[in-house]
C-alpha cells in the first residue's frame, strides 16, 4: 500500500498507476496527511461460467431469513 498526498500525487500519478496496474498495489491519497481516497486495481467481469447442473435453480422462500431454533439439526441447537 502506497500512501501519498494529492500534491505530491499529481506529479506522480502515472508512477502510481503504473504501481496499481502492475502490481496490484493500492494507492491512498490523502490530504493533509488524512486519508480521503484509494486508487484500487480494476476488478474484471468474472470468467467463471454458471454450473450446467444448477440452470434452472429456483430459490424456495428467502435464503436471507434468519432461522428459528427448529430449523438447526439438533446437534447444532
């Protein structure tokens, strides 16, 4: 992690980019020694593709929900 104020980061900023895109480093700017920004590497779409056997899936009630005590197995209780 690179920690640098915004004045200094002007005149430094394709050195920074360069340090997030190639290491992945995370760049802090900070103002008056306070931090008030991150620049971060990218994230790229995921490359992963949906699993053939679960197309098709549905959801039965909200996977959110928190469960009562009967709902646990009752060696979890």
């Amino acid at each position: 992690m690179i920690s640098i104020n915004i004045y200094e980061a002007k005149t430094q900023l394709s050195r920074l980019v360069a340090a997030v895109e190639t290491r992945g480093e995370t760049v802090v700017l900070c103002r008056n020694g306070t931090p008030v920004a991150n620049i971060v590497p990218h994230r790229r779409e995921s490359t992963l593709e949906p699993d053939p056997e679960l197309r098709g899936a549905r959801y039965v009630g909200d996977p959110t929900a928190p469960l009562g005590a009967a709902d646990w197995p009752e060696e979890l209780r």
